[in-house]
C-alpha cells in the first residue's frame, strides 16, 4: 500500500502575483487611455518628452503585455501547476526571485521607454542589460517549473501543463534570438540583424509573442479553470492533444504574414500565408474544447462571474484566432495593414481573451486562497458588463475607421488620380472612431478599477491560507499497463515531452530564417546604397528615441495608389545597413521611406515645431524640445566601431573623423534652415532628425537600371 504524504501548496507566491496583475493592469490601461486620448486631442499634457505619444505607446504594450499578462499567466500557473502536479513548488527561493526579478524587469521598463531608451523592436523595445535580465528571471520561472514537474506526485502530465511547458521553452528561444545585440553603451544597442532580415526575425519573434506568451499559457489555464469553475470534465481528451501539436508546430511559421507586400522574399510571405491559415483549424478547436467543457452548466454562466469572464475570454480567443488567418491572406491584407483595423484586432485578444481569462482565474482563486465567497456579485457583474461594453465600444470604431482609411488611401478618381492625394484627409475622417475608442477604453478601467475593490475587499473578509495543507501518494514507479495510449505515455516522461515540444516549433523558424542568411538573391545588392554619416545616425537614433515608427511607416508596398502617393516601391537592398529595421507596423502618419528631398529642410522644422501650422487638423503633437536638446556626441565613435562590427562598411579609422564630419554636415543643414528663415543651432537634434529624414529612400535614385530590375517582385518582372 501506499503511504499517503502531506504537503502544502505554497498560496503566498500566487496571492503576490495576483496583487501585481491588478496594480499593473490599471497602470497599463490607464497609459492606454492616455494614448488613445492624445490621438483626439494632440496637445493633451502639454508638451512634455517623457508624456509623448511616440514613448507612451511602448510602455502601454509592454504594461499590458509583459505587466499585466504577464503576472497574470504567473498567477494562473503558479496556482494549477501545484495541484495538478500534486507538489509545492519545486523552491520558494526560485519564486520569490521570479516575483521580485519580474516587478524589477517592469520597473525598468516603466523608467526607461518613456526616456526614449528603446530598441524600437515591437514587444522587445528593452535594451540588452534588462534582457539579460529577463533571460535570467524567465530561467529561474522555468527551473522551478521543471523542478515542480519532476517531483510531481501524478504521473501524466494534464493537458495545461503541457501548454506550459511549450511556453517556457519557446518564448526562451524567442526571445534569446530576437535578442542578439551588440551594445554600444550601458543603454544603447544596435540590432545583429538589418533590413529583410532583423524584420523577419522581428516578427518571428513578435506575432509568437502573441502565441506563445498571450496564446498558450492562457490556454493551459483555460484547460485547468474551465473544468474546475465548471465542476466539469474536459470535453475531449483527444481533441486537446490535436489542438496542442497542431498549434505548436504551426503557430511558429505564421510571422511573415506581418510583412506581406513588403522587401521580404515573396518565399517568406507565402509561407506565412499558408501556415497563418491552417492556423484556425487548431484554434479553433481549442475553443470548442473549451465552450464545450460547459455543457450541462451553462445555465451557471448567467449566475457565476469566473464562467461569464472565461466564457467571453475564449470566445474572443475563438474570433481573434479567425481575425488572424483572414487578415494573413494576401487581399484582405492588402486592406487591413497598416490600419486601425489591426488595432481593433489586437485589443479583442488583449482585452477579451487575456483580460477575460485573467479576470476570471482571479476570481476564482483569491476567494480559495482566502477562504472566503466573493465580496459582491453585483460588483463583479457591473465589472463584466462594462469590460465586455469597453471592448465593443473600443474594437467596433476601429474596425469601421481601419477599413474606412485603407478604402481612401486606394480610392482613385476617373481621371486616375487619388482623391485624397493630402493623407491627412483619411486622418481627420476618422478621428470621431478614435473618440469611441477613448470611451470604450474608459468604461474598461472603470470596470477593472470596480473589479480591483471587489477582489481587494475579497480578500480582506478573509485569511489568506498561505501554505494550504494536501494529501497525495507518492510517484508509483510501475510501468504502464500493455495497450495504455501512446500519448499517455509520453505524458509520463516530462523530459522527452519538453524535447518533442522544442523540435516542433524550432521547424519552422529554422525553414524560414535560415535562407534569408544563406542565400544571396533573397537581398538582391543595390551598388548606390551607402551607410549612413554620422549626423544621420544620430538623426536616426532619435527617430528612435522620439517613437516615430509608431505612426510611420517606412515600407512603400508595390501597389498603384502608394507608388503614386509616396514614390518608388521600397526594395530589399535599400535596407542592408538599417540595424534596427524601421518599416514599423501602423500609419497614423504617412509613409516616410520616400521622403528624403521632398520638402525643404524649412518644412520639417515648422512641422516639429507646430505640426498644425503646416497641416491644419493634424494629430501629430509638436516637438519643441527638439531645438533645445543638444545632440550627444559622445557615442558616436562606438556607434561607427558598433556598426562596423555588425558589418557596415565604415571604413578603419573613419570613427576618428566622425564628429568633424557631423559638425561639418550639420552646418550646412543649420545654414539651410537660416536660407528659409529658421534660426536653429547647427548641434540640436532638431538638424539631426532633419538630416536623416532628407536622406530617406534618396540612394535608389542614383542606383543602376539593372539594380532595380534585379530587385523587382516576380509579378511586375514579368
């Protein structure tokens, strides 16, 4: 017989990471209304660099991301993981030093984004020191993760924990390969990668950020919290194992549908296609797994707010997981991106999926851990219904303003030409759905600031049981029982699961990477393409600096209605020396990648300065700060030596002349500002900027014929 052991389940360790997802998803959504507001009224906060839209937008992604989710995912695991492992965490150490390493790694982020000190990598802005840090933080979650599972006391693995194991290991990989830097200084890096390259293994890594940090953890606690909200079984076992390798394998190859259209080898983008549209098969799936777990309880949906919060949850999932695949294929692409439209998108899985499942596993698990019955089901229905309003209010407007702005952008006249050749006209069109937005932002704070009370006054009506005392078995060592299903098996041995888990997602990154390093007619070579000066860096850093690849593109897709508003398609070796690339993902603003020479240097000062005196009824806040702050010199001979090493063609020694030749440039600049009537100093980052936008998409102009010939798609070649 055997001996039955007691234990404790360690509840202190979820209880801090529940008291995190809730702090910092109201610090989250409340930098997201800000930005939402300031896309209605630009001057809202006055003027004021830490207070830009450009460096409050990462700091909203990352918030709700890494901040609010991302605590959220610890509170889900931390709690199931002990209970259907039948263990204490493997080391109270190793926790505290995930819930301490994490809330620093937020911090950082909370100090540094709005600075301006950011890579400019979408979800992966951080510079190199704090993702050390995140890689060590993320080791120590995963080292007492394993450690759980290899002391467990139940022999299979459940369906949830093998969703968590795929996430430790691929977002490891992610997130170690989209990181490969070389530092400049303490907080400055520049990308391993350029161009083609560093946006395809940007989005690699960001769209399976959303599957395997948003995505597959919440599915594990979809699994594990369904069942048990519903005192109900999984619906089917065999579903969840098609759902679970399906998803894995094919979620890793979806990235390059981000970048359909663009420089990326039309191979790439294909692939993306493809995959990114198998994808709804398992996904879906998993959702019916999910709704279907509900049956015979659905009539406690209209009584219980932890099914009302998971059962709009997974339905989101089900909907941004149709969203998603549609959105990949190529015409409808050709409409969504750079849209509002992907906003909408975006916010439906953030706000539904994550929030939903967020919102309700805390509902379920404080009030167990306290011992106690929610506070107030009113509270947390009046919570529900002004969340589930907020996205409706929030996702609606943008869906009808992202398909309303791409219909302008391509509408031409009978005489063939655009009929709205000023972009600001598709701007001003929909700043009414931008105002919606805001509103729908705001009944959603209000309902997790309800939300926030009702759990706080939860857990103050009772005691938190901190180590809740178990009764298991120990691990029985017998073989198992002849005609046992072969998945069953594999449930039993954690190690080979992990490494059957790793094999599958690495497939595709490999297929799809490797060939844009190897093969040199995927980045066909422009002769006349030359690196940047000095002055132009440092121009380009504070284009960086400031987030203007937030609103601007820098990527002219091979359509009519762009090449006639903009220029010239934009080609793969015009990128060859951008580390990072700047193609950036949304056009609140117009494309910049022809730019260069196309308004006087006179122009974009003005349009720095007060962007409404040139363009009345813009959204673009003014940047006066621009003309006081003096350009930081210091760097710019490690720049040069930095970027020489990633392979730019500096030659030796040219970072000894670098700041005589940014002083000499930048006077030449300050000397055309003064011709049209604008007295600036010749060091401001002002005539920086300036010189690096006045550069943009020149060099394809003095390129040979057969350059760009070579550089054509394959549907205009021929």
């Amino acid at each position: 017989m055997s001996t039955v052991e007691t234990f404790h389940y360690d509840n202190k360790i979820v209880r801090d990471f529940s008291i995190a997802t809730i702090a910092w998803g109201l610090v989250g959504f409340l930098v997201g209304l800000i930005v939402a507001l300031k896309l209605v009224f630009p001057d809202f906060l006055g003027f004021i660099p830490v207070l830009s839209y450009g460096r409050l937008r990462p700091l909203h992604t990352n918030a709700v991301i890494f901040a609010f989710a991302g605590n959220a995912i610890f509170v889900g695991v931390y709690y199931s993981l002990q209970r259907l492992c039948k263990a204490r965490m493997f080391s109270d150490m190793l926790s505290k030093i995930h819930f301490w390493g994490w809330q620093l790694i937020i911090v950082s982020a909370a100090l540094t984004l709005p600075l301006g000190i950011t890579t400019s990598k979408e979800y992966a802005e951080l510079e190199w020191p704090i993702d050390i840090a995140i890689t060590l933080v993320w080791v120590a979650f995963g080292a007492n993760m394993f450690g759980t599972i290899l002391k467990r006391r139940e022999k299979h693995l459940y369906v949830a924990i093998w969703f968590y194991i795929s996430t430790f290991l691929t977002v490891a990989l992610l997130h170690v390969v989209n990181s490969f830097e070389l530092p400049v200084s303490f907080l400055k890096s520049y990308s391993f990668y350029a161009g083609v390259q560093d946006a395809l293994v940007q989005w690699w890594y960001g769209h399976n950020a959303v599957a395997f940090f948003l995505t597959t953890p919440f599915l594990g606690m979809m699994y594990y919290f369904i069942p048990k909200a519903a005192n109900r079984p999984v619906f089917s076992y065999r579903l969840s194992i098609i759902h679970f390798w399906a998803l894995i394998f094919i979620y890793i190859w979806a990235g390059p549908h981000h970048l359909l259209y663009t420089a990326l080898p039309d191979w790439a983008q294909s692939l993306g296609v493809v995959f990114s549209f198998m994808l709804i098969a398992p996904s879906w799936g998993g959702m019916i797994n999910g709704l279907m777990t509900l049956r015979g309880a659905w009539d406690r949906v209209r009584e219980d707010p932890v099914l009302k919060f998971m059962v709009v949850g997974v339905t989101a999932y089900g909907m941004s997981t149709f969203e998603g695949p549609m959105m990949s294929l190529k015409n409808v692409n050709a409409i969504t991106h750079y849209t509002d439209y992907v906003i909408g998108h975006v916010h439906i899985g953030a706000l539904a999926w994550n929030g939903g499942l967020a919102f309700g596993v805390l509902y379920y698990v404080i009030p167990k851990m306290f011992r106690t019955n929610i506070f107030s089901n009113k509270l947390a229905n009046f919570h529900f219904w002004a969340a589930t309003l907020g996205i409706a209010f929030y996702a609606i407007p943008l869906y009808w303003g992202g398909i309303t702005q791409s219909l302008m952008w391509k509408e031409f006249t009978s005489e063939g030409v655009l009929r709205y050749p000023n972009f600001l006209e598709t701007v001003t069109q929909i700043i009414p759905m931008y105002a919606m937005r805001a509103v729908g932002g705001t009944l959603y704070i209000m309902g997790a600031s309800v939300g926030a009370y009702n759990l706080y006054k939860t857990a103050k009506s009772g005691a938190l049981v901190a180590n809740e005392e178990a009764h298991a078995a120990p691990l029985s060592a017998e073989a198992e029982p002849t005609g046992t299903y072969w998945h069953r098996v594999l449930e039993g041995r954690p190690i080979q699961f992990a490494l059957f888990s790793l094999v599958a997602v690495v497939i595709g990154g490999v297929v799809e990477y490797i060939p844009t390093i190897l093969i040199k007619s995927n980045i066909p070579t422009i002769s006349s393409v030359k690196p940047y000066t000095p002055l132009e860096i440092e121009g380009r850093d504070i284009y960086i600096k400031e987030g203007c690849v937030g609103c601007h593109s820098q990527m002219v897709r091979p359509f009519r209605s762009e090449t006639v508003r903009y220029g010239e398609y934009s080609k793969a070796g015009e990128f060859v020396y951008d580390h990072p690339f700047l193609w950036g993902s949304k056009r609140t603003g117009p494309d910049l990648h022809r730019v260069g020479g196309k308004y006087p240097d006179s122009w974009h000062y003005m349009h720095f300065k007060n962007p409404q005196t040139i363009s009345p009824g813009s959204i673009m806040p003014a940047y006066p700060w621009l003309l006081d702050t003096k350009v930081d010199q210091s760097h710019i001979e490690g720049k040069i030596i930095t970027l020489r090493r990633l392979g730019v063609p500096y030659p030796d020694g040219f970072e000894k002349q670098a700041n005589a030749d940014m002083k000499a440039q930048s006077e030449i600049v300050a000397k055309r500002l003064a011709d049209g009537g604008a007295q600036v100093d010749p060091q401001s980052e002002m005539v920086a900027l300036i010189a690096y936008l006045q550069r943009l998409g020149t060099d394809i102009k003095h390129a040979p014929k057969e350059e760009i010939e070579g550089s054509k798609p394959q549907a205009d070649a021929k």
